[in-house]
C-alpha cells in the first residue's frame, strides 16, 4: 500500500507545483504621484509668514563675485537683506513704514531712516519671491520636470540644458534683478531646479544653479528659498533703531 501511495503524493505534489509557477506574477504597483504642474499650483498657494533666500554668483573657479541674503517676516512686516555685489556692499532693515540702511565703505558706517514711499520696492525680498519664482515656470517648463515622493512630501528635479527652463529662470528676474545681472549677455549652460514640498504641497525649499557663459567664462547663479515659515521672528536691532540719523525729519 506503502509503494502505492508514494507515487500518488509525488504526482500531487507535482501537480500543485505546476499550478503555483502558472499563476500570473502581479505586477507591482504603480506609484500615484501628483502631476509637476499640480505641485506648482498648489505650492503657489502656501501662507508664508516667513522666509529666507540668497543669491549667489560665482566664477569658474567658484570664488564669489556677487552675493545677497534676505529674511523675510510677514507680521508684523519685517526685512533684513545683505548686500555684497560688484559696485558696493550696503544692509538693510524694513520694519513697518520705515527703512534703516547701512553702506559698507563709508567713513562712518552709520545707519540712517528713512520712510518707506509707494515707489520703494522691494517685493524681491519678500514671499513675492517665491511665489513669483513658482508661476515663472509656464507649461513647457513644467514638463521637464521629474517628480518623486519623499519622505514627508514631493520634490521636483531639473537638470538639462533646455532653453524653455532658462527661460522660465530668467524672465522675471527672480535671479537676476536683486544681483544685478545684465541677461543679454548670458549664454545659458547647464541648470539644476529642486522645489520641495510637504504632502499637503505647501513650499517648503526652492533651490536654482544656473550655470552660464559671459565672455566665454563660465559662471554660476544661485538662488536659494528656505525656512519657510520656520526662520525666527525678525526684529530690527535696538542698536540700530537707536543710533540711525533720521533723514526724515524736517
């Protein structure tokens, strides 16, 4: 009986084996990932109350020719920037309706106040930065993105060469206008785009290498946004408010 069953469990065996290797193999699962363009709109949309970004520009051998900082705080309105380009080096502090500068070179490196007027501008250090830099990228641009999910959201990825992308960079001026670069005379070269996001796609970090051609020397721009909503709140120092010569005063 022994001798009869042996045979009768191998082919069983055999048989079930057979069907598990036919079964079709489930194919993994595709990723539902948000579209580049969905990320970008949404991200438009973030409540920003605070902010920080520098530009820099760098040579070929990546010494620094032009830099600038800003921290931004919405409420109460409150902006420091620090400038070091190629014709002077100066700081700046908005709080309110009023304005205290500081040039770097003078014989007393005093600070001085003055009032904000309807013609001061100075959306390129505040979230208009950032917003502005976002809706720059139209839908030719937004395409050449790549889009992964990280750990607590999305990034978007760029590296090319594409003249759409260098066009959406350099149009608005969002890395140009605060340095002082004529874009004429740039011949686009490689670009590397990052924009992070949280899950919800509020902005959480935009940062831009442009390398370009000026004079057949290569050079690069860089543009970083980040603390968003995160940086301290901003307060102009009392040294500065006390010791600034008003020249608003009648």
């Amino acid at each position: 009986m022994k001798k009869k069953l042996l045979p009768l469990l191998l082919g069983l065996l055999l048989i079930t084996t057979l069907a598990a290797c036919s079964k079709p193999k489930t194919a993994p699962k595709k990723e539902n990932l948000p579209s580049a363009a969905t990320i970008i709109n949404q991200a438009a949309q973030t409540k920003f109350k605070t902010m920080h970004a520098t530009w820099l520009q760098t040579d070929h051998n990546h010494r620094i020719m032009q830099k600038a900082e800003a921290k931004y705080n919405k409420k109460p309105l409150t902006v420091f920037a620090n400038f070091t380009t190629s014709n002077n080096h100066y700081k700046l502090w908005i709080s309110g309706k009023n304005n205290y500068i500081q040039m770097q070179g003078t014989s007393t490196k005093r600070w001085f106040k003055t009032k904000l007027t309807k013609a001061s501008s100075y959306a390129q250090l505040t979230s208009d930065l950032a917003q502005g830099a976002l809706l720059s990228f139209d839908q030719k641009a937004i395409k050449l993105f790549k889009v992964k999910e990280t750990n607590d959201g999305y990034a978007l990825t760029y590296s090319g060469k594409n003249k759409k992308m260098w066009q959406a960079l350099t149009q608005n001026g969002m890395l140009t206008s605060v340095i002082g670069i004529d874009t004429d005379k740039m011949t686009p070269d490689q670009a590397k785009v990052e924009i992070d996001t949280s899950k919800n796609f509020n902005l959480k970090k935009i940062d831009i290498d442009a390398a370009y051609k000026d004079d057949n020397a290569k050079k690069h721009l860089q543009l970083k946004i980040n603390d968003i909503n995160t940086l301290k709140k901003l307060q102009v120092p009392q040294a500065v408010v006390k010791s600034a010569v008003n020249l608003g005063k009648n």
